[in-house]
C-alpha cells in the first residue's frame, strides 16, 4: 500500500489545485469507488478553504499541513494548523429542512464533512488545531 503523505500548504487558495492532485494520486492503489474519491476530495477542501479563508485573520503568510494514510478499505486526512482554536464539529448541525431564507449562514460545509466521512474528530494540542476525518472504501451500505 501507499507510504503515508503529509502536505505543507501555505494559506493560499491557490494551494488547492494541488491538494486535490496529491490526494487523487494517493488514493489510487486504495482503489476507492468515484463517489469515495469525490467525498473525500470534497471534505478535504471545505475543511483546507476554511482554514485559508477563516483560520489567520492577521495577513501574514502561515503554512498547516494535510496528513494522508490508509489501510485497505479505509483513508485517513489529519489537517494540523496553528490557527486560532476553533472546532468547527462543535457547530449546531444545520437544519437542511428549512427554507434557505431561513437558514443561518456557515456551516452547511461542516455538515457535508460530518455526512461525507465516517470519522471526524477535533481537538485541540500543544497550540494546534488537529482535525482527523476517515471515510471507509468501496462500503456497501452506502
């Protein structure tokens, strides 16, 4: 199997291209199916846009890095920043059977993290944010 990737991105959006492209070629020999590949991609760059846009409010360049490893059937993403503490899982679930015009604005990117993967987790060490999502291949339940 893959040797386990780690990704030093600056807080730029224009980062993302390239995050996409890493975690399609690690993800190959795992062998997800298309909507696996594509949840995957999709929680990734919600989380990696809102660490950009919302983690470093002071203007200055900063660097966070994306941990990717697997195990058959199963891939792992540790996003590790130095960003202000914030868990973004401890938002209020959005009620998606409200009327758009009555929802609250942020957090429907969260709730398709916490949808898309069979793991999330956050928390806060030695000055860090570290959010840990999983998504388990090819599951028949789904």
């Amino acid at each position: 199997m893959s040797s386990p990737l780690q990704l030093t991105l600056a807080n730029d959006l224009a980062e993302i291209p390239r995050l996409a492209a890493a975690v399609e070629t690690f993800c190959e020999p795992f062998e997800p199916s298309m909507k696996d590949g594509m949840a995957l991609q999709l929680a990734l760059e919600e989380i990696v846009t809102n660490v950009i846009n919302h983690g470093y409010s002071d203007g200055q360049p900063h660097a966070f890095t994306v941990a990717l490893s697997g195990e058959p059937g199963r891939i792992r993403a540790v996003i590790t920043d130095d960003a202000p503490a914030y868990d973004p899982l401890a938002r209020a679930d959005v009620d998606t059977s409200l009327p758009l015009e009555d929802r609250a604005i942020g957090g429907l990117g969260v709730h398709l993290v916490k949808k898309l993967m069979d793991v999330s987790h956050y928390e806060r060490r030695d000055g860090k944010n570290i959010l840990t999502i999983e998504r388990r291949l090819n599951d028949p339940s789904r």
